[in-house]
C-alpha cells in the first residue's frame, strides 16, 4: 500500500465503559456498520426486542463513531493480533439510548 488510508465506522457499546477499557478483549464481539443510519437502526431494533421481553432491561448503550489508523501491514496484524482496539485511532461517543424510545446526541 502506497498511502494507508483511514476508515469512519460505527459501532454501540453499553454506556458508562471507561474509555481505557473499551476496546479491550471481553469476549463480545463489537459489530461494526458503515454508516450512521444502520447502527442506529440496529440500536433501535435491539432496544426494542430487548424492552418487549419482561425479563430483560435495557443498558444506557451509546452509539460510537470511531476511526481506523491509517491502514497498512502493520495495521492489519495489529488487527488480527488485537482485535479493534489495534487500529482504533479515535472514538467519540455520538447518540445516548436510555431505556425509553426516544434517543439524544450526547
């Protein structure tokens, strides 16, 4: 690769993770989308699968959008050995989804 690009995806997390702990290995894997407009809606639609069964209650979860290092060879092992948190560049917590349906920017 001559010049390394980065890439913008999003993903969600359950609120309240401490920024050093984020992209550290738990053994859930993160799903990554391509744009805002689907990792909102698979927000949505988890919520609302979640808040329709009476057993289970809905986390804070916050919608994120986070950014690659530049990528190369050295990038891609890095991801490979690491997980995510090997090419995260930046991350910015951009949408709340508390436990009602409405949703805001934090």
């Amino acid at each position: 690769m001559e010049n390394p690009r980065s890439f913008t995806f999003y993903t969600y997390s359950v609120a309240g993770i401490p920024p050093e702990e984020r992209w550290k290995p738990t053994g859930i894997a993160d799903v990554f989308f391509d744009s805002l407009e689907e990792a909102r809606s698979a927000v949505s639609a988890l919520r609302e699968d979640v808040v329709a069964d009476p057993e289970m209650e809905w986390a804070t979860t916050v919608l994120e959008r986070m950014e690659t290092v530049p990528l190369d060879r050295a990038a891609v092992l890095a991801l490979l050995n690491h997980g995510p948190g090997g090419v995260v560049a930046r991350c910015e917590i951009i949408e709340k989804f508390g436990p009602k349906a409405e949703h805001g920017v934090e």
